[in-house]
C-alpha cells in the first residue's frame, strides 16, 4: 500500500527567527521590530524545528490568511 503524501504549502515567517508565531505576533522575536517577512515551505519549517508545526498548520494558516498556497513542484 502506498502512502499518501501531502502537498507543501508556502508560509510566511518572520525573516529574523524565521517563525510563524512571531509574524503572527503570538510569540515575537527581540528582533519583530525591525523584521520583515519571508516566504519558507512548511516541510523546511518541519526541519529547522524553531516552534511546533501547529503554529504553521494548514488549518490555522485557513483560520487566519483565509488561504493555503501550495507550493509548485
């Protein structure tokens, strides 16, 4: 049998600690005031392991963007 895979999506972090929680202003860095933004893909987010994949979620990114983009491979 085999195994489904699920598709990558796009996040938006902070640029300084590279989290969604920051730019989400849950949990900010000493650096959010001076940060911008940067776009990472949730499966590079999984492997820098810098906060729990539940703060970059498909469903909270649904609940709180009003959107998930996929990433084309």
């Amino acid at each position: 049998m085999k195994k489904k895979t699920r598709k990558d999506y796009w996040v938006t972090v902070c640029d300084k600690c590279l989290r969604a929680s920051c730019w989400h202003g849950e949990f900010v860095c000493d650096e959010s005031h001076v940060a911008g933004t940067a776009e990472k893909k949730a499966s590079e987010l999984k492997k820098l392991n810098r906060e729990h994949p539940s703060w970059f979620s498909a469903k909270r990114l649904l609940e709180g963007c009003g959107e998930v983009r996929c990433c084309e491979d």
